[in-house]
C-alpha cells in the first residue's frame, strides 16, 4: 500500500473534522468550520515541529468529537464540549487566551466585567 504524503494526510485530517462538523447543530456548525479552516490556512508553512504537534491536536479532537457525536450510534453520544483543566489553560499562548475569551463572550453573550462600567 502507498504511503501517504504529509499533505495528504493533513487533507484527510481537514476533511474528515468538516465531515464530523455536520453532526453538531447548525450554528456550531458554521463557527467550528470557520475555525477549522482558518487555523488549518494558517499552519499551512509552519515547521515541522509545529506540524506534529497540530496535527496531534487537530486529530486527537476528531477522536473526541466523534466519541461524542456517538458515530457508532446515539447510545454511545455524550455531551458536546469538554472541560479545560488549568494545565491546558498554562499551555495557550496569551493570543489563544484571548481568542477564547472572545470565545466565550459570544457564546454566552457575558463578559466578566459586566459591573465594569466605565
């Protein structure tokens, strides 16, 4: 069997996250593949190390979230999302903190200094 080319296998990765993204709800749906395609743009020329460790990432949350959308059948779904320990917090750049930090304010529509009325 033919080995796949680093460029193949990142095209399979991209493709198969857009794929899962069909099984969350609409408006996930939309944000998630927006996201998918703009980090996947902008690792297009990062090294190789980079490389490794997002693909690792990327294909550890198509695991995730295909255990969760329970791909084997509804009994086996769980709950969409997935906690972020502390550890996983220390490990994002502060551009990354930011980024879910508006995250979460979109999402929520909350901030949290809503009593910060300056």
């Amino acid at each position: 069997m033919k080995t796949l080319t680093h460029v193949q296998r990142v095209r399979m990765l991209y493709k198969m996250i857009l794929r899962l993204h069909r099984g969350l709800p609409v408006e996930m749906q939309s944000l998630g593949n927006d996201y998918v395609h703009d980090e996947f743009r902008r690792h297009k020329t990062c090294n190789p190390t980079e490389s490794h460790i997002f693909l690792n990432e990327w294909t550890d949350y198509a695991l995730s979230l295909a255990k969760q959308l329970g791909l084997r059948g509804p009994k086996t779904s769980q709950p969409l999302g997935k906690s972020l320990t502390e550890g996983d917090l220390d490990k994002l750049k502060d551009e990354q903190l930011h980024q879910l930090y508006e995250l979460m304010v979109a999402a929520t529509g909350k901030s949290e200094n809503k009593s910060d009325k300056s």
